[in-house]
C-alpha cells in the first residue's frame, strides 16, 4: 500500500480537502451500544412519524457492519453552508415564505455525493485491491454518530451536528472502506448548561435535551409528513414553508461559522419569496422553479399545502383571495389547508 497507513490516511484528508471538503475524520467502522439504544428508544416512542423507512432499515443503521460486512473504516466528511444572511429575519414578513436555508441552492444530495464520488475514484486508484461505497443521507446510516466518533462535531441538544469551527452549518457525506486507517478522537459534547436551541422550537419538539419528537417538528411536518399537518401545530408554523432552522440558528457555536464559499449552495431565487407566487405554482411550474433544488421532491402539492398554512397565518387580509383560490384546488389535502386559511383570515 502506497506509503504505509499512516501516510495513506494523510493523503486521503489532502485529496479530500482540494476537493472542497473543510473538514475530514476518519474511524471504525464500529458504533457503541447506545446508538442503538437511542435509535431503539426513539422508534419505540413512535417519534419518527411517518418515516417507516427508518424502522424498516434498523439493523442496517445501527451498525456499518450490518450494512456492508467489508468495511473496516469510516470516513466523515463535511461541506458547510453557513448562510450570508439571517435564517430567521424573513419570520416577521409574514406575506412572505420563509425557506430553510440549506433549500435555498442546489440540492446538497448532488454536490456532496459527486465530490464523494471523486474522492473514492481517486481512492480506488491509489490504493488498488481496496472497496468502497459512498453516502449521502439516503442510506440507512447514522450520519451523525460517525461524524461525532471521526471529530467533525458532537451530536448538540437539538440532535443535529455541532462544529466548532463550522456551528451547525455541515452537510455530511461519508465513505466506508475496506482500508485500515487509524482513527481520528472523536469530539466531546460541549453543549454544557445551554438550551438555546430548545427553547427555540416553536413547536416544542425537544421532549427532553438530545431528544426529538419529529412528529412536532416542522422541518418534518412539511417535507416528509403526507397528508394534512394536524390543526394544532398550525400556527405555530408561522411562515415556515420548507424546513425550519429556527434550532439551528439558536446555537452559540454560530458565531466561528464562516459564509461558505460553495456557489452551488447561493439562493438561486428570492430568499423569501411571496406567498401569493408560490400559491399560484401549478405542477409544470413548482417543476421548473425548484429542478435541482431539495424543495423538489415534496412534489407541488405538499409544496402548496404548506403555503397555504402561511397564508393561514399571515393575518394579511389582502391573501384572502388566494386563499379562496387554494380552498378549490384539486388536491384534497390543498383544498383543505387552503379552507383552514380562508378561515383564519376570514376577520383580518
């Protein structure tokens, strides 16, 4: 092997890094114990909603080994986002929709996977007789436990993953291997006392630190919840129309993010955009608006439905119209949220 493990892991973190990724760790491919617990304990609770796929894939998420025999190491890696702008000042345009801030570019399942890509051909040449795969978040894999044993972070209060040197802005993308490399430390916890990002959730979905309910979530209510969002977590919803970083946003460790550097992750449209526009996006145009963006695959009717709700909650009385138009639309579960809001602003 072309010179020796140590040098191996080495010139791993320098392909990587001119391939664009700031932060690179390396471990084995071994989880501890309470990864599964916790995993176990949050399917048992039933806070992963309507998300089968996470229950139906345990045993392949709890352990890298489960998923693929072979692998030996893990390699985390991390692109940042950090916004050029404040996530959460659109909240107060309430004739406006606001869009979580990693939405607003290219889909990151494309930029982070083409690099990773690169990164294992390049890999696959250099060290011949090694095997890899690649993932991007669409496999069952416990991305953030891996990241937090390779160095990248700590799995914060809020369930997401902190850096130090990036606050909550990392998209995360890993590589499991046949190859030996020795591990990096992992990073401890340095959450401490804080609970900035608790007390931040309009919905209260934190039952408890480092516990989510998704089902109170709002980045799960509009992007993977089907259906009608129950009444209840309505308004608290505000304008939230695609995600929610309301959490993310809260955290102290922000303030050592720097604005990433990745064109690909700069809004391609208005930041916070009008609602009565997107209210008025049939199939063909949410489409062609939204080509390339994660925004796309809640398809425009889920899209819509939750445009609806802020228009429910914008208390504009000049949106009562569109929200009339939305009360006929085609889709029953549009048509249903689009009545909610013609009720809402009924006395605006």
């Amino acid at each position: 092997m072309d010179g020796g493990v140590l040098s191996t892991k080495e010139l791993i973190r320098e392909e990587a890094r001119r391939l664009g990724f700031p932060t690179v760790g390396f471990a084995q491919a071994l989880l501890p114990p309470e990864a599964r617990e916790r995993l176990d304990a949050f399917l048992a609770e039933g806070w992963h909603g309507q998300m089968g796929w996470m229950e139906e894939r345990r045993e392949q998420r709890s352990q890298p080994r489960a998923l693929w025999p072979e692998v030996v190491s893990v390699i985390s890696l991390g692109l940042d986002y950090g916004p050029g702008y404040d996530p959460l000042a659109s909240l107060e345009r309430r004739d406006r929709a606001t869009i979580s801030c990693y939405a607003q570019g290219r889909d990151y399942h494309d930029v982070v996977k083409k690099r990773l890509k690169q990164l294992g051909q390049w890999m696959v040449h250099r060290f011949r007789g090694s095997e890899l795969k690649v993932f991007v978040d669409t496999a069952p894999v416990m991305e953030k436990p891996l990241a937090q044993r390779a160095g990248l972070g700590w799995q914060g209060k809020h369930t997401n993953l902190v850096s130090r040197s990036h606050g909550s802005w990392l998209f995360l993308g890993e590589i499991y291997t046949t190859l030996a490399l020795p591990p990096d430390a992992p990073e401890r916890d340095h959450c401490g006392s804080c609970r900035a990002c608790l007390d931040a959730c309009p919905t209260a979905a934190f039952p408890a630190p480092y516990r989510l309910d998704a089902r109170r979530c709002i980045s799960y209510l509009t992007i993977e919840h089907r259906g009608p969002i129950p009444e209840a977590l309505r308004p608290a919803m505000g304008n939230r129309i695609y995600g929610c970083d309301d959490c993310l946003a809260a955290c102290p460790w922000n303030k050592f993010a720097r604005i990433s550097r990745e064109a690909q992750f700069a809004a391609r449209h208005e930041v916070a955009p009008r609602l009565a526009e997107l209210a008025a996006l049939d199939d063909a145009a949410f489409r062609a608006r939204y080509s390339g963006s994660p925004i796309k695959r809640i398809g425009r009717d889920r899209f819509v439905r939750n445009v609806a709700i802020a228009i429910g909650n914008s208390g504009d009385a000049s949106l009562r119209p569109v929200a009339e138009r939305l009360a006929a639309d085609a889709d029953p579960v549009v048509a249903e949220a689009g009545a909610w809001a013609r009720g809402r602003l009924a006395h605006a």
